[in-house]
C-alpha cells in the first residue's frame, strides 16, 4: 500500500487489488458488504497511522476512487474547515454536509461514511479459465467469433490463464451464462484473478485474446 500525507489533517492512500485480496478481501466484499469493506479500511487505517503518524481524532470524510488495478482513498479529519479554522460539528448527519458545501469547484468534497465505499457506476462480470495449450482455445474462439468479449491471455506458473470480462450493458444475464457455458465445456474455472496474472503472470495477449489465438494458431 503507498501512502501520501498530505498535511496535518489529510491523508491518501493507494491500495492495489491485488494487495486487498492478498489481505482476506475480495472485490465483492469490499463494494457490497459494509462490514467487511469496514474491516479493511480500519486495517488500513491502522497501517496509516503507523507509517504516516496519522492520528484519528474525531469524525473522518473519506473520499474513493476506484481506479483499474486498485482504490485510492483520501481521508480527511473533519474537525477542521478548508480554511484549516477549528470548528465544533453538529449531530446532524445532514447539518454537518451543509457546513462542507460549497459553490466553489476548487473546493474539496468529502464522502460520509457510509458505506466505506461506493458502489462502482456499473459492474463487470469476470472469470477466469486455466488450461495446458493454447489451442484448447480454438474451438471457443470459433464459436465466440462474433461475440463482444473481452478476454487477455497469460502464462503463470506452468498454466496458461483466460480471462473474460463482460459487463451489463452489452450482455445481458442469459448472455452471459450461454457465453460461460462455452467456455467451461472446454476449460476449466480458476480462482486466479487478472490482478495476480498482470502482476505475477506473462502477458500473451492483453486484449482480443480469442481474435488473436484463431489469427496466429488457427
């Protein structure tokens, strides 16, 4: 995880996916559980304040943005106004946004929390196939010839690993069961993430993994 200070009463933070699922968390959890995307901001937070000396006085803001390969996330001690004067926060979940408003578009803005993270704008469906040779993928590349797939190949450890990735705007939930059913008549699931692969793995075919296997192997 890297961490920025940014000064007395700010903070950022960077934490790759990777690094969360190697932490106990999945993406899943991390967008649609409160308490487990809880659990890992208050792990992190933890970590924070050890390296950055970053102490937790008082309420915090916390603003998330989710990125390709991780999250970023700035924190904020909201005791203090963007002026850096000192303030006393009412109860008011409602009240304490309306002292943080402001018309000016250079101004911060500030996240309550709740949840911890915010839910992408829209969602990916992904998986993940291991096999031995790279023409096992033949066949499915000839059947999905014409579908909007997008798919990367990698070799790790003496495998080599398909990922798909559809999303809800272009396919929709019968799509994408009828897709996956091709897939794993042929191969197998895997519980590797794309994370690990570009990490860890050798990249074969970033993208159009399926188009270029029938161009260069069919």
């Amino acid at each position: 995880m890297e961490i920025e200070r940014i000064n007395d009463n700010t903070v950022k933070f960077y934490i790759s996916y990777l690094d969360v699922e190697e932490r106990g968390f999945s993406r899943d959890e991390i967008w649609f559980n409160r308490d487990k995307s809880e659990e890992l901001f208050w792990e992190m937070m933890d970590e924070v304040n050890e390296e950055a000396d970053f102490v937790m006085e008082g309420p915090l803001w916390i603003q998330v943005q989710a990125m390709d390969k991780g999250l970023e996330v700035t924190v904020t001690k909201a005791q203090l106004t963007k002026d850096g004067q000192k303030l006393d926060l009412p109860d008011d979940i409602d009240d304490r946004r309306k002292m943080f408003s402001s018309d000016d578009a250079a101004a911060p803005e500030f996240d309550e929390f709740e949840p911890v993270f915010d839910e992408p704008d829209f969602k990916k469906l992904e998986y993940t196939f291991v096999f031995s040779e790279v023409d096992e993928l033949l066949p499915i590349a000839r059947r999905l010839m014409y579908v909007p797939i997008e798919t990367a190949l990698y070799h790790f450890e003496n495998k080599y690993y398909l990922y798909a990735s559809f999303d809800e705007i272009l396919h929709s939930d019968d799509d994408v069961k009828n897709n996956i059913s091709v897939f794993t008549e042929y191969l197998q699931t895997s519980p590797v993430t794309i994370h690990r692969l570009e990490e860890y793995g050798k990249e074969i075919f970033k993208e159009d993994a399926l188009s270029n296997v029938l161009h260069y192997f069919g």
